[in-house]
C-alpha cells in the first residue's frame, strides 16, 4: 500500500467510526512511536506522518546537557553534551532538544503487531468517546429504535450506533414486541463505566409515559400547561397531575384533547393503559382529593406536615373508589402527590380513636 493508499483507508475508518482525523493520526503515530522502541529498543523517537502524503520519516531526539545523567537509561541515545550539540547548533541552550532524521527499519511481525494493537486501540477508545458525546444528554429521553435480537431476558434495540438494553421485566404488561420493528423507548440509564458504554431503555418507566405526553401535547412544551408529577402501574393505570399558570386554559383538557384524542394516542401507544388527567393544586389537601379520584365527597386531614402524612375519609362507594382495586388508586395518589395517604370511613376513626383535633383539615 503507497501513502496515499495509506491515507486514504485511514480517513475511511474515521468516516465510518464517525471520529476525528486527528485521532486516528496521533493513535497511529503513536502506534509506530512504540513499534519503533520495541524493535530497536530506543525511546528517544519522533514519528512524522504527513497527512496529504502518507510519508513517514522518523526523528531521533536528545536532550541537551552540561554532563550526562549516566543513570538514565540509554543515556548517550537520549542525552548530548552541550559542546556537542552547539557543534550542530550554535545558540542551544541546555535543557533543549536536538533532532535528528533516522532511518526507519521495517519493522519486525512483532513489532508490527504492537503498532496494530495499539492503533486498534485507539481507534475504539475514540469510538467510545464520539458515541458517548453522541448520547449522553439522552439519559430520560424518549428514543425510536428497531428491535434487532433478543435472549432469555432481554430485547436489544438498535438507536443507531448503538444497541440499548431493553429487559423484557421493562416491557408494559402483556405486550408483545416482533422483530424488525420500530419501537418507541425510554433512555433510564447511561453506564460508561464498563468495557463498553451501555445504555438501559425501558417501557415501564414512569418517564416513559410522561416523555408520550410531551411528544404528543403541545401545551406542554411551550410551558402553557406544566406536568408536575407522574404516577404509573404499567399496563395498568397511571395518574398525571398537570396545572396552568394561565387561568384562562384548561389543562386538564389540553392534555386530553378533542373527544379524548390526544390522551386515547397516549394510551394506544401504552397497550390499551388508563391514565387519569388530575389537577394540581399547591394546597394538600385539594391535590390529595383531585389524585383520589374518581372518589368523591372525600374529607382530607394532613396528620403531619414534616413526614407527609394524610387521612383520607370516604364513605360508601366513594370508599372502594378511594382505595381502587388492590389499592391501586390510592396508591398511585401517594406516588402522586407524595404523600402517605391512609383510607377510612368515618367508623373506623371512632373505632381507632383517632384524634383529628390538630390535624390540618
């Protein structure tokens, strides 16, 4: 391969890495730098590899001294008398170098393999570090992948340059994924600290479902409706809490949309979840309410305002409507509203003893 050959493959590999010239020529200076020292032993070596051309010449270099340090390893390769060295150059000064072109022998299979080696190296260190940069502001973004394979616990999704980790605990519920197909996911997390980058996706998340809401609610990224909190069972059922600071838009309708279409797209996506639309109020004890819902006609009692703990009270049917199915909706308002939220009738408080004279009501 002449030079130009040379140069040709090398900015091939830049292209389709995706990484800079100039890393691949230091790694590949470098390379030949150690490939040198290897074969000959010295150290003392400057490699110059031309860019346009693909020359390459070599320097050796020596460092100017009044008297040698003998105990410096090859000390007359790396070292020369000031004496000496003005006899080449007259105005050096101790303390700088001399160069001088060498002879570049081919180098040995050993050798060789060590430039290879080390060149390869560098060339995945700064694959590394391009898709780093390329997605480290997409931890808890929403990203659109194909599903490209899968084993016994996960499904892996191509983003491009990069395959992201989807474990099938972090799919929604009952859902079934083909491959070759497109899918949305949800950045939850980005290791770099491992032998390579890895990057974990999920449909479970509650972010999942609050990046939908955003994507699909225009409100909602020019600031006119404000998402607060997010609250979800996946597969199941999930609670949003939205505001305005506009008293003139509904939020609660701008999130739903005509006829329930924009929330139905939503849940489409979600495999058929629920998602209740609530509104949050800075007071407590009206968010707490709002997140109850569908239960209405409930009394809320904030029992201690430094550990966050509320009572509920619902009688009747509101009562089942409070707590929901195995808990569920009274569990999702807590998330919602973080708050402890325990559910009673008004019987049970007598029967408890439950003193509400310096509760917050």
């Amino acid at each position: 391969m002449n030079g130009k050959e040379f140069i040709k493959a090398l900015k091939a590999i830049c292209e389709e890495k995706e990484i800079s010239e100039e890393i691949i020529f230091e790694g590949m200076t470098t390379a030949l730098e150690k490939a040198y020292a290897k074969d000959t032993g010295l150290t003392n070596i400057r490699i110059d590899l031309n860019k346009k051309t693909g020359e390459i010449k070599g320097y050796a270099y020596q460092r100017v001294v009044e008297e040698y340090d003998e105990e410096e390893e090859n000390y007359e390769d790396v070292q020369i008398l000031l004496e000496d060295a003005k006899k080449i150059v007259p105005n050096i000064k101790v303390g700088e170098t001399i160069e001088n072109e060498v002879v570049l022998k081919n180098f040995g299979r050993v050798a060789t393999m060590a430039a290879k080696q080390i060149l390869t190296q560098k060339v995945r260190e700064a694959e590394r570090q391009s898709i780093m940069a390329e997605f480290a502001d997409k931890e808890g973004e929403l990203l659109i992948g194909t599903l490209s394979r899968e084993d016994a616990q996960n499904y892996y999704v191509d983003l491009g340059r990069m395959h992201g980790i989807l474990p099938k605990s972090e799919l929604i519920k009952g859902e079934n994924l083909k491959m070759g197909s497109s899918v949305k996911v949800y950045v939850s997390k980005i290791d770099d600290s491992g032998k390579s980058p890895l990057i974990l996706l999920s449909r479970a998340h509650y972010g999942f479902v609050k990046r939908l809401l955003e994507n699909e609610i225009p409100e909602l990224n020019d600031g006119t409706v404000i998402l607060y909190s997010v609250a979800r069972d996946a597969g199941s059922r999930s609670k949003i809490a939205v505001y305005s600071e506009n008293s003139n838009v509904d939020a609660i309708g701008a999130c739903i949309g005509e006829k329930g279409s924009r929330i139905n797209r939503i849940t489409n996506e979600l495999g058929g979840e629920k998602i209740d639309v609530v509104k949050y109020d800075k007071d407590p004890i009206t968010f707490i309410k709002n997140a109850l819902s569908p239960a209405k006609e409930v009394k809320v009692y904030i029992l201690d305002q430094k550990k966050n703990e509320a009572l509920a009270i619902a009688n009747g049917d509101n009562l089942s409507l409070a707590i929901g199915k195995k808990g569920q909706n009274v569990r999702l308002a807590a998330r919602l509203t973080h708050y402890k939220i325990d559910v009673k009738t008004e019987e049970q408080v007598k029967e408890e003893n439950i003193d509400l004279t310096n509760a917050i009501s």
